[in-house]
C-alpha cells in the first residue's frame, strides 16, 4: 500500500453525502468507530516517536492482506500541510485529535486508511493505536457497525489487540474500555426544536444511555438543528446490544421528528412555509454567510424540502454544501492563501450562491 | 364633470411612480398642496350638511370652466365604499380627514377633483373648502407648486376665497393660516440612517422652519428610511420663498445623502451589498410579508439600484409594489371580502414576488 493525495480522489470520503440511506430525510449519517490498541506498545499518550513508528510500521505491514482496505487510500497525515489536516476533519474523516489543534500540528506516524470501494477505514496513532470506523448513508446503526466488524475481524485475526479477559477492549481513556465502540447518528431535529419538544427528548435519551452533542462532536454548539445521538458507555454491554440500543432510541427520535413535523404542517404551515423559502431566499442571494448562519439556514431548507413546502435542491446538494462551504474547503476551492473571516464570509456564500443556482427550485405542492 | 368611478382609470394618481423626476435615486415624490375657503360659508368642522351641499355646488359650477381639471376625472367619495375610500388614501389622493378615520365613513358631500393630463387636482369639503394639491415624481418643489399655483389662479378667480388683508387665506386650522401652504418631499434616506448622521440632519432642518414625518404624514412612525420632509409654517412669508427655502434645503439633504452613500461605498461595500442583497432575497421568496418589513427590504433593494450594486428590478417597480401591497389595494386584486392581518402578509408576499419574477436582476458592477 503507498501514500496517496487524497486531493486527487475526488469523493473521497463524500460517499455519504447522496442522501441514498434509510430515512435520510431526517438523518444525515451515521458513523461507528471502535477504538484498538496493540499489545506491547504504550498507549498513545505515553508512546514515544519511536514507539508510533513501529505502530505505523506494524499495521502497514497487514494491511495489504485486509479486505476490504486493501488496495485503499493511505494517508500519512503528519506529511500533509495543514490545510490538507483540516480538510480532512472537515469531512469527518479523523478527529481532532489526529490533526492536532487546530491543525497546525499533527502527531508523528498518524496516517488515515480508507477502503477504496467501502465506507470504511482506520486511522492509526490517534488517541488509540487504531480507531476502526465507517460513516453511511441515513440511519443505519447495524450496517455501518457491520463495516467495522467486518475490518475489525481482519485486522484482529493479524495483530495482537490489548484485551483484558474482564475489562474487554483495553484503551486510552478508561471511557472507550470494553467494546471500545462510539456509534452516532446524525440528526435534523427541526420539528422537536420549533414544537419545544427537543428538550424532553434530549432528557429521555440521557436517561437510557444515550448522549448528543454538536456537528464537529465533544464540546460542540448544536448549530442548524444537527445533533449527533451516540452511546454514553462502551462497557458491560455487547457490541450488538449498543447497536440494537441505538437502533431502537434513535428510532423513536426518528418518529417524534415525524411527528413534530406533522403537526407544524397541520398548525403552522403558513409560518414553515414563509421560513423555509426566506432561507431558501437568503442562501441564494447573501453576499457574505458566516457557517453558524448557513447551518441554520440549511436546516429551514432542508425542513422545508422534507415537507414538500420547496421542491429542489436536493438533500444532496444541501450535504455537499454543510462540507465544501467550511473554512478549509473555501480555502482550498480558491488556491489563494489562507483567507480571513470576513473573506471566508464572502467565499462561502459565493459557493453557496453557485451551489443553489444549479438546482433553482420551484413552490412545492 | 361627470362622477366617475376611479377604478375604471387605471393610473390615477400613479404618475409620479415612473421616478422620472429630478434627484429620483433619492427623493421619490414632491407634494405640494394649498388650504383655501370659501367667502360666506362655516368652516368645515362648523358645517352642516346643507352648507357642505351649497360648497360642493358652487365648486362644481366652476369646473368645467376651470383648466386643467376641467374634463378630468370626479369622485364622490361619500358615495365611495369602504374599501374605494382607502384607495384613494393609499395612493396618497386624499387625506385621512377625508375619507373618515380608518375609512369607515366619509364626509358628506366630499369629493376629490383630478386632472386628466397633469398631476394636479382638489379635494372638496375636506379640512377645509379646498385643497389643491399636486403630487409629482422626484424632487421638485418648484414645478409642483407651480401646478398648483396654476390652478389656485383660475379658481380663485371664479370662487369668492375667506382672505384677511393682515392674516391672508384664512383655514378651518390656525397652523395652515397666510398662504395655506404645505410642500413635502418624500426622501429616502438609508445612507444618512446608516452612517448615523440622520438625527443631525433632521435637528437641522427643524431648526431652519422645516419639519419631517413618516409615509403617512402626521403622527405616522418613519418605516423603510422614507421621510416626508415639509414646511412647518405657512405663515410671514409668500408661497415662493416657501418653495425656495424648501427647495434649498432639501436639495441640501439630497447633498448629504448622496455623500453618506459614498462613503458607505468607500468604507462597506461589502457589508452593503450583502444587505441589498438580503433584502432581495427575501422579497423575492418570503411567503408572508408584514408592511413595514416590506417597506425596511425595499429600502435595502433601492439603495442597491442607486448604488449599482444591483441592476433591475426598475425604481418604477419598487415605487409601484409601495402602492400596491397596501392593504385595500391587495384586497381589491384579490376581489373578495376583507382579509386578515395573517391573510394580508400572505397576499403581498405572494404580490411582491410577482412583481419582482417579472424583473429578475442580475449583479450589480
């Protein structure tokens, strides 16, 4: 397997994007990740440069024998420029962690694996030696965790995972211990958020195990109405048993969404309605976008197209701009240096202009 | 003279709307109108019914003997419906006093008297006997007054005027006593507004005899940066050093105006276009539309056509969407009964829009 450009794989990491997952009218994606160590080798954070190249080293070494990423995309990320860090955070395709602080600098010997032809890959050196991980298409807990697993069993069968025969999965952070999964969801939640319902559903979740947090992950605003539901805990149940959870809570969110909607068209359509088309109109004529606005914007649409109250965009083209209208993708798209805020401002709403104007839409039914 | 129904003249009144007139990127109409009695009758608010009766008659005797307004165009707006008698006041034909508070009911024996060919006319058994009144586009006091001149001559000479050797005209209020005077310019100010420099220009011009009030003249709040700007006494000095001083004075407002659009060129385009642009949007997709947001989006969409920042649609299509998104004309286009406040937004998102499709711009230089 050689180092790769990912720049010059178009998709890379977009597939999700395509709107083609279940009730992907309400949810974005979903995204598993199981964290791995290998035996014998400090944790990241005590592992020296010497350590995470023999890590690096270790796991090259097999990968080529790994359906399905072999013959994939491998990225040495510490070889990449910033901008091309934080790019690829920008499609959620490594953790901050993985990119460094702002990306600026990155650990040694961290390199992203990706399948050429599946939603699935591993980053290595990151907070774990390994983190496994697939992100889909709409809502589908147990495909995407079958992605993983599938890797998992592959890799498994040819490196020496640290696993304790009662703790499970050994990690960095005592959090991931156990099955060492994260599975999130995605979620448009604009019906529980104008009905006044997303704070009991935020508690209920809580309650069973499960927690939300902002696009971008720990620590992340809630911006457009987007909250990525995943698990709390990684311990003392089985894999499939947190994915049958999640399935079944994230269901119901699911359903509460529809029914929200519902009722804001039996009670309010007037309201939706103007909503909707003034974000529709304010995306299509601004001249200068901050991101938190375009979220928000984006999610009136997005509403809006879901309740046929606006036909066109597609969700697709609505996915494709929450990615190349961020900071890094602006910057890249321009080939000019680095931009400041108020440039960036009027990049994006640039991009967004052009981005809408290929898909004009017409009042819905 | 024959009673006409207005509605069958389709531009009565609107002349002024094709901004044709001088300075028209900033001053959207002239207004200028005279008090006058008549000899041997009570006052207005002292009349009764037979002495309104005996008024309208003697004046109607001189009509046809009067140019211009002879041939031109009668209404007897007691005999006008509701919804008829707010027409007239949303295109600013008539006053308030004359079609009775909130339109509901009218004085007897009123009329409104119009010029077929020039945008000159009278109102009968108003405030006072008479008022002539003209109303133009841009900014010209001079001419408009001269309208009105015109004809105050030929009436004057067939009518008996109430005229004090020492007071001159005298008027049903002390306020519009000596020449009976009040012209006003209707001037859009956003750059003064914006700059922050409005409240100073408007202390200045209440400190040289001149005073401002909203679209709807007095006591109405100032929506969409529109000031009407008039002379605040009518009394110690003629007509024409009235005129001129107004002349002067506003023609130094326009000044201060056009700089404080330059330096807002200067200083945030950006920031400028992004709002003209905004306001676009919205205009063009909102589906509910209050009217004083329309009349604030407006003034964006109009500052971006003087600046060129955006080109189309025309200042003839803004000006018209002024007078025909108003309440009673948005219900007399849909033809039934009276709309809600709720039903009403919605008509002139759904007018506003029309009229715009109709003129898509494109960017500005």
């Amino acid at each position: 397997m050689m180092p790769l450009d990912f720049r010059s794989v178009p998709d890379f990491g977009l597939a999700w994007l395509d709107a083609s997952g279940p009730d992907c009218d309400i949810a974005l994606s979903t995204r598993v990740r199981i964290a791995r160590n290998l035996q014998g080798y400090p944790f990241s954070v005590r592992a020296k440069p010497a350590d995470r190249e023999a890590i690096l080293s270790t796991v090259q070494d097999v990968l080529d024998r790994t359906p399905p990423v072999a013959n994939g995309i491998f990225v040495n990320i510490d070889r990449l420029d910033s901008r091309g860090r934080l790019l690829l955070l920008e499609r959620h395709l490594v953790s901050r962690e993985l990119v460094g602080q702002d990306g600026s600098e990155a650990p040694s010997s961290s390199a992203l694996v990706a399948s050429s032809d599946q939603p699935v890959g591993l980053m290595i050196n990151e907070e774990d030696h390994l983190r496994l991980q697939s992100l889909t298409s709409g809502f589908s807990p147990r495909q995407t965790w079958g992605l993983v697993d599938s890797l998992d069993e592959e890799l498994g069968s040819q490196l020496p995972y640290a696993f304790h025969h009662e703790f499970g999965h050994l990690t960095s952070c005592p959090t991931n211990c156990g099955t060492g999964l994260r599975a999130s969801v995605l979620i448009h939640l604009p019906g529980l958020v104008l009905t006044k319902e997303i704070n009991k559903v935020l508690q209920g979740i809580s309650q069973v195990g499960l927690t939300f947090r902002g696009l971008y992950g720990e620590g992340s605003e809630v911006v457009g109405n987007l909250f990525q539901i995943s698990n709390q805990t990684t311990l003392g149940k089985s894999e499939e048993d947190l994915i049958d959870h999640l399935q079944k809570i994230v269901g119901q969110v699911v359903e509460y969404e529809r029914q929200a909607r519902a009722v804001l068209v039996r009670d309010a359509t007037n309201v939706i309605e103007d909503k909707v088309w003034r974000a529709f109109g304010l995306l299509r004529h601004a001249r200068s976008l901050g991101f938190d606005e375009l979220m928000n914007l984006l999610s009136g649409v997005r509403l809006g197209l879901s309740l046929k109250l606006i036909a066109g965009p597609r969700v697709y083209v609505l996915n494709r701009i929450m990615i190349f209208a961020q900071n890094a993708h602006l910057e890249e798209a321009g080939g000019a240096g680095t931009l400041s805020g108020p440039e960036l401002d009027i990049q994006r709403a640039i991009y967004v202009r052009s981005a809408l104007a290929e898909a004009e839409p017409s009042p819905g039914s």
